[in-house]
C-alpha cells in the first residue's frame, strides 16, 4: 500500500469537498472558543497556506504520480490565496479575505463590525509567498513593508519582553493603532521566506534571529511560552517551527543548539499523557534532527480534527495594557484546528522515513 499516495489523495478529497463558507481551493478550518461552547467553521488561508508549504518542500521525494496529486492540490489553491491579498493590492496578505472584508466568518456578532478586522500580518504574507506564484518584485515589496512595520521602526512595544528590549525583530502585524508585538513562530516563517528567496539580509532579520538564539540560550520556549509566542503558545509547536527553520535552512548560527533540542524534544516525548498530534511534531522534529526510520500510529480522528495549531487571542491586541496582562489566560483565546494540516503533518512523518530510506539504499 502507498501511503503517501493515500494521503495526498485524501487531501484532494478534502479540498474538493463543497463547503458553501469556503472559497474554492482552501481546506475547511474550524474557530472555537471557551471549551468549546462557541465553535464556527472559518474561511481563512492559514491553513491552506500550511499544508500548500508543507507539501512544496517534499515535492522532491515523491513519484511522478504522487507528484501529479501533490501539484492538483497545489494548482487549487493558486486563485483562492488572491481572495486573502491585501485591500489595496500591496503584496501582504490578511488571514480572513479582504475585497470585502469577510472577518469572522461565520459568526453572529463580530463580522458586523470594522473594530473586530484584522490588518494584514507577517505570518500569513510569508506562509503565502512561499506557496503563491509571485514575481521578484512582489517579494522584495513585501519585505520592505515589513521593515517599515518592524519592532523600533514604526513604535517599540510598550510591554517589552524582559532580555528582549532592545532587540528589533518583525512586528507580527502591518498596523500603526495596534501594540508593537513580536511572536517567534512568526518569525522562523519569515526568516524562512527570505532566506528561501535569497532576498538581502538587513538588521530585522538579524535581530529576529537573535530572538530565536536568545530563546533558545535560555530555554525560554519553556517556560515563557505565550510571551515569546503568543500565537502559537505551545512548546511543541515552537520546537516545530524553529527546527523546521534551523535545519531546512541548514541554519549556522543554531548548528550550536542542535543537541539541546534533539534532547528538549526526546524528554517531551517520554512524559506520559501527551497528545497524540503533539507526539506527531516532536517525532518529526526527531526526524529531520537525527534522520531514522520512527514508526508510530497515526494519530486518532478526533485528536487530528481538534488540535490547536493557533491560538488567536481576544484582547491581545488591544491598547489597555492591564487587559492584554490577562491575554495569556485560557478563556481569552480563539483556538484554531485544521484536519486537512493534521493529515498533512501525518504526511510530512511518511516522508520523512522516505527520505531516509532513500539515503540508505544510496549510500
């Protein structure tokens, strides 16, 4: 049986799969809130950008038939990233669409009002570019926008991070009337989409990544996870994201922490109880820092349609700052889940065993 055919076959299915709230091309996402008492389903390129970037950087590994499924998947979701384009056409892209503004979808109180729109944001934009056919130009517009948004640029935050204060990383949204924030996760995208582009390196990505060195010296992904990422406040995803930089990237400057996280995820992954989707990323991490064969079981239906990949927080972003000092607590946060990512990371495992074998029977 080929798996990885398997997979990407059902990722056509749940693509092609007539959502009346979903723009042709994206994958069905669902928004919840307080334990579950508030759950709507979402129109948002996030995720769709997730699995297209995912499935992109293992193109290499597959065969031409497997190829043919991963490009269809790919083609579909080229037209409905444009619905999520900047407002004005400028080359940042918004997590819901924006021509018009379609902010909460699926809500009944929200969507109704401009104070509950969001701006433009960094994640999205590189997620975007990096699955999105765009020109030299477009990128080079982008990056530029992003160091006038910059942390120090436009504002320095008025809560600064303790041992972060003088650092200049990417602001994590292209806004004026909002606090000036960084987040990490955001950040290895980022770094990410301009180390992939060969675009020039200039003092915010140096600073950004001496966010990630930093976080890692002191280990602060462990115990200040929703101050250096308070979009993805979950260790296991940081690990996810900065290794999936570190090492796609074949990162220098973090060769040196190598053995701290290969141990860091190692430790995470004997601790009882864990999530089954969280024993999925760490095993990737696993992979991709000590290439080898892991089998593990594929994680259960309700664990791949449940897990938070992002958190949005209710009064993160607002101006009060004795409000955003309770934006860390549970109940203030939006949590996002994607069946269609999960079984794309399910995916990622498969191929990551590939790549190994392929290694060995090549060596």
């Amino acid at each position: 049986m080929n798996e990885v055919l398997s997979q990407l076959q059902l990722l056509c299915r749940l693509q092609d799969d007539n959502y009346a709230q979903h723009a042709r091309g994206l994958f069905p996402a669902q928004r919840q809130w307080a334990w579950g008492l508030y759950q709507r389903n979402d129109d948002t390129a996030f995720f769709t950008a997730c699995v297209g970037f995912t499935i992109k950087r293992y193109l290499h590994l597959m065969s031409v038939q497997e190829q043919q499924w991963a490009q269809q998947l790919l083609n579909n979701m080229q037209g409905a990233f444009e619905l999520f384009r900047n407002k004005d056409g400028h080359a940042s892209y918004n997590f819901w669409q924006t021509r018009p503004s379609k902010h909460f979808p699926g809500g009944f109180f929200a969507h109704h009002f401009s104070f509950f729109m969001i701006p433009d944001d960094i994640d999205d934009s590189a997620l975007i570019h990096l699955v999105k056919r765009h020109n030299e130009d477009e990128r080079i517009s982008l990056k530029k926008k992003m160091i006038r948004y910059a942390v120090g640029n436009l504002k320095w935050p008025d809560r600064p991070i303790k041992g972060y204060e003088e650092l200049k990383p990417y602001n994590t949204f292209f806004v004026k009337n909002m606090p000036s924030a960084f987040d990490i996760c955001a950040l290895c995208n980022v770094l990410y989409f301009v180390d992939y582009f060969h675009l020039q390196q200039d003092e915010q990505d140096l600073h950004s990544l001496q966010v990630i060195i930093r976080c890692l010296t002191n280990q602060d992904y462990r115990h200040r996870t929703f101050q250096l990422s308070p979009y993805y406040p979950n260790e296991v995803l940081i690990l996810y994201h900065v290794i999936r930089y570190y090492v796609d990237r074949n990162v220098a400057l973090l060769k040196p922490f190598h053995q701290q996280l290969l141990e860091r995820c190692l430790h995470k992954l004997s601790q009882p109880k864990l999530n089954e989707m969280s024993k999925l990323l760490l095993h990737i991490c696993v992979q991709k820092l000590n290439p080898a064969i892991i089998k593990i079981e594929k994680p259960k239906e309700a664990q791949m349609s449940s897990y938070p990949f992002f958190v949005a927080g209710i009064i993160g972003e607002v101006k009060p700052k004795f409000l955003r000092a309770m934006s860390h607590l549970k109940y203030t946060h939006i949590t996002y889940h994607c069946k269609a990512y999960a079984e794309t990371l399910w995916l990622e495992h498969l191929l990551l065993n590939r790549a190994f074998e392929q290694s060995i029977s090549s060596s």
